[in-house]
C-alpha cells in the first residue's frame, strides 16, 4: 500500500512493483494500444458491445420507449484522487446524472481517455475499476471506448470523457423550460461537499480537513420518481457553480423566480465551516450527487418522503417556491433575519478544476 | 488574415484585433461560461436540441429503426490547423466514419472541449466554424456539448471529444466479424494522405510538401453502397495504424487471412514518395477519409462502380480477397515480382497525435 499523492490521502491498491508506465506508442492504433486495451481495459470495462471490438457499439432500442437522451462531459478534476472519490467515479456519476435529468433511463455509457505519457498504469488501473462499480451501482453498461496519450506536460494525468445515452418514455419528461408558479423546489440532500473536498484534496490550504465527495449515481433516487411521483417538472443537478448558479439556469429557461429560504438549505457541517473560514458561500460550490427537485406543490411532500427513502437522499429538504412568472427571471433568498436578497449565477471562477 | 502557426501554412480568417483569450473561468460554470456559450458556440453551432440548454439532449426515435449505434473518440491533432483540415473537421469526419462502419444512418454528435487557457477565441471560432460545415456535409445535428478550461501548459491549445449516435436497420449490418472467405476487399481511395499532411505542418522536417489530409465524412458513399449493395460485410476507416492494423483487426475478428495485391492499392503519389525518404511504409499511415469495403465477390464489381460515383471515392481500387479460414488470422501482401509477405499490425508509435 504506497500513498500515490499524499495531499489527497489516497493509496492505490495495486502494487508499485512493476511501476509499468503509459508510452506515447500506447495512443498509436497499433499493437501497444491492443496490448493496453486486452490487458487492461478489459480487465476492468466488460460488456457484450466492447468485447465486440467495432469502431460502434451497436444495440437493440428496447421496447415502449420512443425517444433517447443523450448526454457529454469531459472531466479534468485534480487530483485524480480525492476523498470520496476519484475521476472515474465522478465522470460516470456526473453523466448518469444529466441521463437521469431527463427523466431518462440511463442505458450505456461511452469513455474517452486522454492519457499523458508517463502515467503509472496501476493508477489507470485504479480508476478503470472505480469507473466499473459506479457503472455498476448506477445500473449503465459502458459500451464503447477510446484511447489517446499525449506527450508529457500536455495533460495532467488523465482526462476522460463521459457520454452517455438513456431511454425516454412519454410519461415522464422533466426539463429545464418546465417550472411553474406554485411548484415546490427540493433538494436532494447536504450542499457543498464535493468543492470543499476536491480543494481540500490539493493540500494548498495548510490544514486538514474530513470532507469527503458526495459524487455518486442518483439511478434509485430518480427511477422512485419516475414511478412514484411521475408529475416532476424539473429534475437538475447543481454541479459546477453550485445550487445558486443551477437555479439561476433553470429560472430562466422557464422564465420565473425561484424564492428560497435560507434556513431551509441543507449544507454540510464542515464544508459549511470552511467555507465561512475561505470566504466561499455555499450556495456557488459544486455538488455531484444531488439533485435538483421541482415538483406541483400537491406532491412535494410525497417527492420528499420518496427521495429520504432513497440512497443519498436520506438529508432531502423542501428548500423554496416558484412564486411568479418573470421573464427577467431570477432566484431570491430570504435570510433567517426575513431580508430577502437576490442570489445571482457565478460571476467567474471559484475553484477551477473541481469536475 | 495572419498566419496562426506557419508551419502549416494556416490563416485564421477571424482577424486578431480584439485578441480575446479562454481563461480559467470560461469553465466555470457560471456567468463566463454562459456568455462563452451565448457568444461564440451558439453563433456556430445550431440545433434545436442545443439551443434547450438542457443537461441531456432528447430526441424522438425515427420509425422503421431497430437499433441504436454509439461511438466515441478523443482528438489531440497536432498542429490544430494542417493543409486540407482541422481538429474540428478531423473530430466530425472522424465519429461520423466510425457510425458508418455499423451501418448506420448518422443522425447526432455531441461534442466535449478541454480548452487550454490562454487559447485564442478566435482559433476556437475558426474550429466551431469548421465543425458546423463539416457536420452539415455529413448530415448530422450537434446535440449537446460540455467545455472545460484547464490552466496553462496542461493541455495543447485544444482536444475535442466527440461522440455520436445512429440508427440501424436490420437490412444493413456490416461488422468486422463478417469477413468471409472469397470476399473481395476495397479501398475507397488513395491512401497514406492525413498522416504524412499532419507531420508536413509540424514543420520538423526540414522541407515543404504540397500533401493535403483526406479528412472527410463518407456518408454520401456508404449511403449509396446501402441503397444499391446491401450484401456488404464489413465496413471499417484505416485511421491510425493504417490499412495494415486495420486489415489486421478484421482478420482477427472474423478469424481468416486476408491477401493483398500490392500493386492495386493506390497510393497518394507525393505521399508515397515522402514515405519513402522518411522510411514510412504507407500501409501504416493514417487516412481520415477512406473506407475499406469487404463485399461478397458477385457484389464486388458494383460496390466498385457505386464508390467511384461517390463524393471521395473516384480513385477507390479493389486491393485483395479473404482467402482462408485461420484462427490465426493475418493479412499477406504479394508483391509486384510475386513474393508473398507477412503484413503486421503497426508495433509501436510511429507518429504520434496524427488524430
């Protein structure tokens, strides 16, 4: 057990002994990335379409459904490893979640590695297997692949893009253009987390600290949904500039305001402390494992009890309204205090990197 | 018009006077992202399931479909701007070919940028410009993308990840497991082009060449070889490793040997002879805008006639046959006095990031 990158605390459980490194000859086409890919893709990737070995995965579009989602994300998080989580975690996580904003199914995904040379493979290795218990655990299939290296100091480790697809029936259409006045709007659980525990991670702050990534695949908590409260509007995960900026998108594809209650949000204890100590408000710091909820205020307290019975979704909380169509549109806060205050989209960069 | 990098003899035809740059904030999430989004993305590339702005593009499935294809391929070219091409072409060309070796109809990419910061926006226009054409040429929509910034130094101006999506009859269904012995094998052009232009532009040799990538998307030829000879068995694009890996690869899924005539295969004229003083063998150079056809012999005359007809296909030449069953599989070449020649899969590297 050798510590990989001390300030992210992870430790690779593949041995260094071989310390076997990714050459630029890897990324060729040749017989070095076929070596790479039966050797160690398939080791941990497996499905029916990859074992195939075509340039396209080719699949059966399952019956009674009548439309597909179809999603993409690069992923460039550092360091590759962090507490809660690593790359591979985050970018199936990050791509089954944008499926399941559509109300989709999430069916298969495809991954794309930009590799630089040099890279240990058990490090590689690490993250291949990570990639196949997420896909497992979020009920997706990875069914094609790709691999490129590029020349030391062009990449920082590796790079991988996630896309994927899911099948969308007509009974449940979620979208971003469809929160209406009287809606309730939840979340799935405690804020902040993942940005706190990513910049953590980089050991720049000088201090511990035990705030792990809450990414994971919301697969359980959005298909209880779909058959338990099918009436959902708007279904979106706060990502990249955090709950403020993703209520701010969603407030202007349907043109309304979106007033929450300051009081109500559910953020992390420790991220919450350090955030205060940084200087950071939680509200702009990336999630990546909750969702979003904006449902008819008749079923907002059953979409409630669905998502705490769910995993990941134990903290849920009612946290604000849709109160009016507004084509300037917006989010408001009203603070413990009763002040209200307009809670704009970030302005630019907090922590870059974070996904 | 100034020249951008002259060893590739490319002129940006966006003028530099506002000299506008990616910075580490164009990935944030926030307000830069939106309006890098708004202002520039948005002004090239169109579609009605982009302009949603939602996290998952969904789509209808067209009737009379059966089956989905998915690939995906990360593009780290360098230079970004060669004769004949770019990383955006090279991206769109690239994803559409890989669907087409299915059988399928191409219908959508999703696209994913890692920008470098520091990058000139006006380069990124010239490539987004370059992709909408290219797209429109292949017939295929932009559905959804992703953009991330990395700092300075950890990436190489760009690298797109495209990924794509395709419908699939049961009439039509090409896969390399479906070479048969007697089979004749094509060759839609002349090959050995986009690696020698692509090594040309990084100016390292000393001279100049006139050789221009072939980077093109093939959806007029493989969409007459649909309608006119179904019989075909496998269709595969030799990019990197060259017609050799990729002859190779199919020999090995459908387990035969696979001989070819080297007098037939038609070689790039300038290309051959660069490959010559370079100590290239053009068998194993990348071509980004050829299709190898293996077609029952009674089809193959056709096949023949029906790529010529097509755009990209007028030098298109038949090359070989299967001619044996052979869990060892592999691909011999005779040559102009009669010898016969083992052909492998490329070993190693020879040229690296041609794609």
């Amino acid at each position: 057990m050798i510590p990989i990158d001390a300030s992210s605390g992870f430790e690779c459980p593949i041995p260094a002994e071989d310390g076997e490194r990714i050459l630029l000859g890897h990324g060729s086409g040749g017989k070095l990335t076929s070596r790479l890919i039966q050797s160690i893709f398939r080791k941990y990737l497996n499905s029916a379409e990859l074992a195939q070995g075509n340039d396209a995965a080719v699949t059966a579009i399952p019956p009674g459904f009548s439309r597909i989602a179809v999603t993409t994300d690069s992923h460039v998080v550092k360091p590759l490893f962090y507490p809660g989580g690593d790359i591979g975690r985050l970018a199936v996580s990050g791509t089954v979640n944008d499926l399941l904003t559509s109300g989709a199914v999430p069916y298969a995904l495809s991954v794309s590695f930009i590799l630089e040379e040099g890279l240990e493979i058990r490090l590689l290795e690490c993250v291949l297997q990570s990639m196949q218990a997420t896909a497992s655990e979020a009920g997706v299939i990875i069914n094609t692949a790709d691999t490129k290296v590029v020349e030391r100091g062009k990449c920082d480790g590796m790079y991988i893009t996630t896309s994927g697809i899911g099948w969308v029936n007509d009974d449940f259409a979620p979208a971003g253009d469809r929160a209406e006045v009287g809606d309730s709007v939840l979340i799935s659980g405690r804020i902040a987390v993942h940005g706190i525990a990513v910049m953590c991670a980089r050991g720049e702050l000088g201090f511990q600290a035990n705030v792990r990534s809450d990414n994971a695949p919301l697969t359980e908590l959005v298909s209880r949904l779909r058959d338990q409260v099918p009436s959902v509007h708007v279904l979106r995960d706060p990502t990249r500039g955090g709950l403020a900026t993703t209520l701010n998108e969603i407030a202007a594809q349907s043109q309304v305001t979106i007033a929450l209650e300051e009081a109500a949000i559910p953020v992390d204890e420790e991220a919450g402390q350090l955030c205060e100590l940084l200087g950071f408000d939680p509200l702009w710091v990336a999630n990546e494992g909750k969702m979003i909820v904006i449902v008819p205020a008749a079923d907002a307290e059953k979409a409630l009890q669905v998502i705490r019975a769910s995993r990941y979704g134990e903290d849920a909380a009612m946290i604000g309204k849709v109160v009016e169509r507004n084509p300037l549109a917006g989010v408001t806060l009203r603070n413990v205090y009763g002040t209200h205050r307009i809670i704009d989209a970030l302005p630019g960069e907090m922590l870059p990197r974070i996904c």
